[in-house]
C-alpha cells in the first residue's frame, strides 16, 4: 500500500538551497518550478520536498533525513568530487549498528546521512 516518502525539510532561500542541492548532490528539479517558496529535488528514487521558512535559525533546525544506498563508496567519492561538504563527524565510516554511513549539512542545517547495510 505505500509506496514512498518524501520528506519535507525548511530552506531559507531557494536559490542556495536549489544550488546546493543540483550543483554540490548531483540532484535534479523536478515538478512545477512556478512556485517561488517551494522545491522539489530528485535524484535516482529519492525526492525531497523544501519549503521555504525565512525566520529559520540554522542553529535551532533539527530537520534530518536517512537516506539508504547500494554503493556507498561510489556516492561517497562522486560528492568528494563535487566537494559536497562532508559533516566533520560525519565521514565515511562503518558504525556498530551493521550501516556504513556518512552525513551532510545542507546550507540550512538540514542532516542529510546516507547509509547502506554491511
């Protein structure tokens, strides 16, 4: 019966999240690109869905997403090759729950950690 989920996470400007996103995470717009506080990005299967929220103080957002791969190596490298920013404690690594991981803040402090099962 279900079939995906998209999250919603906060943006204070669409123009730098909507670079972050296409330019450093190699996603694409996608849907109607009309409305001025709305942005859907896409890549592979994955869509995630930003709405604008100007009074956002990055330091009090707590939005995050988990978001699972089958080549986690080869994503990890393709973002240091756009120098995507890795979180500082966030590099790549194999942690104790059996999930090789690593995280990225978008411009609005948004989590993003991507993951695949060892």
């Amino acid at each position: 019966m279900l079939t995906a989920i998209n999250p919603k996470l906060p943006m204070r400007n669409k123009a730098i999240t909507r670079d972050f996103y296409l330019h450093k995470l190699g996603f694409q717009e996608f849907g109607s690109t009309h409305f001025p506080n709305y942005l859907m990005v896409q890549k592979d299967q994955i869509q995630i869905h930003l709405f604008e929220f100007k009074e956002l103080d990055p330091k009090d957002n707590y939005g995050q997403v988990y978001i699972r791969t089958d080549d986690i190596d080869g994503f990890y490298q393709y973002l240091l090759a756009r120098e995507a920013p890795i979180h500082p404690n966030g590099k790549l690594a194999v942690k104790p729950w059996g999930q090789k991981e690593f995280s990225i803040l978008d411009p609005d402090n948004n989590l993003l950690t991507f993951g695949q099962g060892i």
